[in-house]
C-alpha cells in the first residue's frame, strides 16, 4: 500500500542524464566561483549570494507544493548541527577552490564516502568490510597521485604553502560533508528533503553573514570589481540553485541507491573545465590519481549498495 504512494522512478536513462546534468552544474559552478574569485569577489560573498538564491527557490518550491515547514522539538538541534556542518563545507571548499586547482580541490572533497564509511563505524556502525576497505585504501593512493606531493616540494615556500591550506580546507569540506550526511541519515531522515535544505541554506546564509560581520575571513565580504565577477558570481548562483533544487526535488524519481555514481561527474567536468576555460592543465600522474580516484568512489558506492 505504501509501495504504491511513492513516486514511480524514471527510466535509467532519464535518471542518469539528470544525475549528469547536476553534476556537471555543480562543477561549473565552481569554475564561475574561482573566476568570480579571481575578480575580487570576496568567499563569503559568493557563499551569501549562493546560498540566498538556493533559499529563495526551495521556499518557492515549497510553497507550491504547500509543505509544512514545522520541525520535531527533538529535531531542531540535529538540524541546527547539519546547518553548520554544510556551512563550514560551502566555505571551505572555496577557500580551497580559490588555492588550487578546481579539479583536484573536488576531487579531494569526493572522498567523503571514505570518511563517511569510517565516521559511521567510529559512531557504532557496521566495521567496513575488506574489500570495502582495499577500495579506500586504492582511492586514498589515487589521491595521493593526483597531489602530485613530489612536484610540489620543488616549488617555492610560498607557493607550497597555498598549497597546502588549498588542500587543508578540501579536506575539512569533505569530512564536514561526510558527518552532515551521517546527521541526515541518522537524526533527521524524516525531515522532508526540501525543507531539510531550506532549513540548511538558512542556516549556512547566517553563518556567512555572521563571519563576515566579525572578519572572521579577509575581504571575505568583498564585491566583484569587474562585470566579469559580477557575472560569474550570478552564473555561480543560478548554476547551484538549479543543481541543488533539481536534485531535492526529484531525488524520490531517481532511484538514487543506484545511480548515485553518475554524481561522479563533477570532478572530472571540473578537471575538463578547469583546463579548457582556466588552463589548470595537469601531469600524466596527476591524471592517473584522478581517474583512480573517480574510479575507487564509483566501485565503492556499487560495493555498499551489493552488501545491503
């Protein structure tokens, strides 16, 4: 009976071409923050406008729909807490983003079903089997590649530098995201998706706000200083939006247990998009750590999905 009120899932293709479609937003919106970036923009400047825009169509959304917006009293701390997890995400990659290259910063941020495998068995959850863990093993070594350690030490101190905290804050983004999607499946699955996510830009908009307010970043809060960031920014915006309204909202037609993996995009149109519009070229090694890592994340999330 219940089978019968869900939605029916679209055709595979349909699905897949959508999970494509978003990704490939997502990885183009980054491009547009590191140009915005490039123009002056300040982080938190693209965090607010990104995460206002996203609010603004979610609550449009909602409307339409004529969902309640209200939360369990037992609720509104978890939901609280994935806020500020998604808030530190959205502020940490682009400060990586604005360090490195577009490519290897996402590339760094996918490896959040790692940590995500060890956060649940760190909080009581099933210990990840071998084969599940020779899997993450192998992206951790395509990562490795893909940093290119070697080569960076032969750069100037400075430059090295950058380059570290580009990769700090990837990893911070993707560990952050990792516990908000413990949070979302553990304390808050009956939250409706879409509110979930007003909820969550609405807190990740206060953040923002609230660090720029305290100076928390320099020019953190800073505009565009050209009509190239201006434009950037406004792409930024509306590519994000779009990408994160489309996916909560059809996310129960996607069947997303199995075509999740063609979210995997993202950091390969990052890296094509990141040498074609940005010239972030990379090295032969640097390409093999890539196509490791993309490949270890898709056998990995095959491999959950098979042990259930």
């Amino acid at each position: 009976m219940l089978k019968s009120l869900r939605p029916a899932s679209f055709p595979r293709h349909i699905s897949i071409l959508v999970l494509l479609t978003v990704g490939t937003c997502f990885a183009s919106a980054h491009i547009s923050a590191r140009i915005s970036f490039d123009h002056n923009t300040g982080l938190l400047t693209a965090v607010l406008f990104r995460s206002a825009i996203t609010a603004m169509v979610l609550a449009i959304a909602i409307v339409m729909r004529r969902q309640s917006i209200g939360l369990a009293k037992n609720q509104i701390g978890w939901q609280l807490l994935l806020g500020l997890l998604i808030a530190s995400q959205s502020i940490s990659i682009y400060s990586a983003v604005s360090r490195i290259p577009v490519g290897i910063a996402l590339l760094v941020v996918n490896t959040f079903p790692v940590w995500l495998a060890l956060i649940t068995w760190a909080l009581g959850g099933r210990r990840p089997a071998l084969r599940v863990s020779l899997i993450m093993g192998a992206i951790i070594i395509g990562l490795l590649l893909a940093l290119d350690i070697p080569s960076r030490l032969n750069e100037p101190a400075g430059d090295i530098q950058q380059w570290l905290a580009g990769i700090g804050f990837a990893l911070l983004a993707s560990v952050s995201f990792a516990v908000g999607l413990w949070v979302m499946e553990h304390k808050t699955p009956t939250i409706n998706g879409t509110v979930r996510s007003l909820y969550t830009m609405i807190v990740v908009f206060i953040c923002a706000w609230l660090a720029g307010e305290v100076g928390m970043i320099a020019n953190g809060m800073a505009l565009p200083s050209s009509i190239v960031g201006w434009l950037s920014l406004s792409i930024l915006s509306v590519l994000y939006a779009g990408a994160f309204t489309l996916l909560f909202i059809l996310a129960p037609r996607l069947d997303m247990s199995q075509n999740a993996p063609a979210m995997n995009i993202e950091p390969i149109a990052s890296l094509a998009l990141g040498w074609i519009i940005l010239g972030q070229a990379l090295t032969p090694i640097q390409i093999v750590g890539g196509v490791t890592v993309v490949a270890g994340i898709v056998v990995l999330a095959y491999t959950k999905q098979s042990s259930h």
